[in-house]
C-alpha cells in the first residue's frame, strides 16, 4: 500500500516538491516507489504498469512508428538536514526548490511524471521507467536489473534520462575508468636508507607524467569531449622509521565516447610505458556516443533550439546513458537543475527550469514544431 499521495497532474513544481518531501535514499526507496506505482495506476491512461522490486514501469502500446524512453532514478543521496524541501527567492527574485534530490534527479522524475498523466495524444510510445539505487555501486543499480531480467522493456528509439543538464540536451557521456599502478622497492630502517629502495620515491615519474599529461578533446556531433587523467589516490607507507617497499597511486581516466573501455586502457598504459610499475584496471565503464544523428534524437534537438533556452553539448561524467548506448539506443541527458549542485546540502534548482523542460518535452511528444 501507498502511504504518500501524490497529484501526477498538478503543477510540475508542486510535484517535484511532494517528490523532494519523500525520503528515498538509496536501498530505502520502497516507500517512493509505491507512491509512483500508485499514482500511475490511479492517474493515467493507456498504460501497463509493472512494479519490479523498488523500480517501476510503464509503457504505452498504441502501435505508434516510435518508441521514446523516459527514464529517472528514485534514489538520492544521504539526507542532509534537507528533507523536507522548501521554497525560497533567489538574489533576483527567482523561485528557488531547495532539497535532497532536487536537481538529482526529482525535478526530473516530476516532469516525466506530469508529462504521462497529461500527454494524452503522443505521437510516440511512451515507456517510463523509474529506477531505485542509481547513486550506490553498479551492481545495486535498477536500471541495469532491468536491463538483465527484462531487457525488453529497454527497447525504443530515443532515451531520455532526466538528469540534471539545466534544461540543455546533454548528449552522451564520457567512459570512465580506475586503474591501481604500483611500485616495488627493498624494505629497510630510515637510518640506514642507502640499504633499501624506496618504493614512495618511485612513484615520482609516474606522478611527472599525469602532471604534463595533455588532455584529447573530441568533436562528436557538434559535441566536444575533453578527456581527463588524473591521480585520485595515493597510498604507501609502513611506519615512521621504515623505507616502504610497497607503493601505489589510483588513477581515473574520464574519456571520449570514441573509444571502447580496452581502448580507453591501452591509452592509459601507453601514458606510463617504460616505467617499471604494475597496472591493473579495477573498475570501467565505456561512454555513450551522442546519436543526435538519429530522426528521433533530431526531433528533440529540434524542439530545444526552436525554445532558445538551450542547446546541445556533450555530457561530462558518466550516466546510465551508456546502458542504452550499448544497445544500440541514441540517448540523451535532459532534465533541469545544474549538475554542479547535485548532492550538496543546499541542492537547489530555479523552479522555471521544471516549468521550461516541461514545455519543451511536452511539445516533443506531441510532434508539435
């Protein structure tokens, strides 16, 4: 049973605010997801619904020529004194929604939300999927359980994830990886260091190199990318008195959707070649292409211009964009709030963003120019 009730066709505003007043932290979305199964139930029409552990799923099957994917994780980050959320003017007089998932990503979720209670002749199919644990490891994610166990509800020919982009099309996402580079040297007392080989010291020329690396930048579909490697981690050490015969550094390579997760690997083991260290990869994810290319990717594009609020550029970071684009799925960031202030404690987004990504997707799914 739904404990919360929640009004799919009030303001969009409104709803983000119910939204942002549910706590959802990630593995506790039970409560959240009941409220959306709910009011999809009780507030539409025309669509199946299915709930699937703490996600939930909707789908339109008119028979129509597309398939549009709007999608939106559940879960935020640990509250921080910012449950429940709150209005406030900004310095020049704007609305302000402050509140634990605002901007990541329950101004999103409320778009897509309104937009299936109110849209009632789309010219595209809709599927809606609303996702649990996106912001915790991969493994917990939703998005990607769906993508094991009911792979067909991921089907379509447009993505839409409604991350915070402040009303831009972000198009893609950047591939990510970590690899762990170690040294070795001879353990020995510092007061006698010529006996051993400090493992620290060796990690010098690889620190040298990642500080004169010169980043890529990409041009895909009007879309530049700028590659980034960098030291995350640096780990070494035995006692106070001890020359370390152990060493290691983490590094993250953020990279162009043009290259594949091995690719990407390669690169960063050609970075420190002829350097006697060892290399292994401990985690990666590929990135996601752009696809403006594709009619119904077009269509968006479209739209954002005609609005002259936005425009189209590349997505920095990695988001579960790259799950469709691995399917062969053009797919987009597209939703309001800056992304530079997801997971702050005063996560805040103007309220005329929800009311401009609404306009515009409304306009998108009605095929109006």
């Amino acid at each position: 049973m739904h404990s919360v009730t929640i009004d799919l066709r009030a303001d969009p505003i409104n709803l983000a605010a119910a939204l942002v007043d549910i706590p959802s932290v990630s593995k506790d979305e039970a409560v959240i997801a009941d409220t959306v199964a709910w009011a999809l139930r009780e507030q539409t029409e025309g669509f199946e619904i299915l709930r699937h552990g703490n996600t939930v799923l909707a789908r339109t099957n008119r028979g129509l020529p597309t398939r549009v994917i709007l999608a939106g994780h559940l879960d935020t980050v640990p509250i921080a004194d910012n449950v429940p959320g709150r209005f406030v003017a900004g310095e020049n007089g704007e609305r302000l929604l402050f509140g634990c998932g605002s901007v990541d990503m329950k101004g999103g979720d409320a778009v897509f939300l309104h937009l299936a209670a109110t849209v009632a002749e789309p010219v595209h199919d809709m599927t809606l999927i609303f996702y649990d644990c996106e912001e915790i490891a991969a493994e917990f994610n939703g998005l990607g359980r769906i993508e094991r166990e009911l792979p067909e509800w991921l089907d379509g020919d447009l993505a839409i994830l409604g991350e915070p982009s402040g009303g831009w099309v972000e198009a893609g996402c950047q591939g990510t990886l970590r690899a762990r580079i170690t040294t070795s040297g001879t353990r020995a007392h510092s007061a006698r260091a010529w006996l051993g080989d400090n493992a620290i010291h060796r990690l010098a020329p690889i620190l040298e190199r990642l500080a004169a690396y010169q980043p890529r930048e990409v041009d895909i579909d009007g879309c530049v990318y700028r590659e980034g490697l960098s030291a995350v981690r640096v780990s070494g050490g035995v006692a106070g008195n001890v020359v370390p015969d152990a060493a290691e550094v983490d590094v993250n390579f953020r990279f162009a959707p043009d290259r594949t997760l091995d690719q990407a690997t390669d690169h960063v083991r050609e970075v420190f070649s002829g350097l006697e260290i060892g290399f292994e990869r401990t985690d990666g994810a590929p990135g996601a292409l752009p696809g403006l290319s594709a009619p119904a990717a077009k269509g968006l594009i479209d739209i954002v211009h005609a609005h002259g609020s936005g425009g189209v550029r590349a997505k920095y970071g990695w988001t579960d964009v790259s799950r469709f684009a691995a399917r062969g799925i053009p797919a987009v960031n597209f939703g309001p709030g800056d992304p530079n202030l997801a997971h702050k404690r005063d996560e805040h987004l103007p309220v005329t963003q929800i009311t401009q990504v609404t306009s515009m997707l409304r306009s998108y799914l009605m095929g109006d120019k």
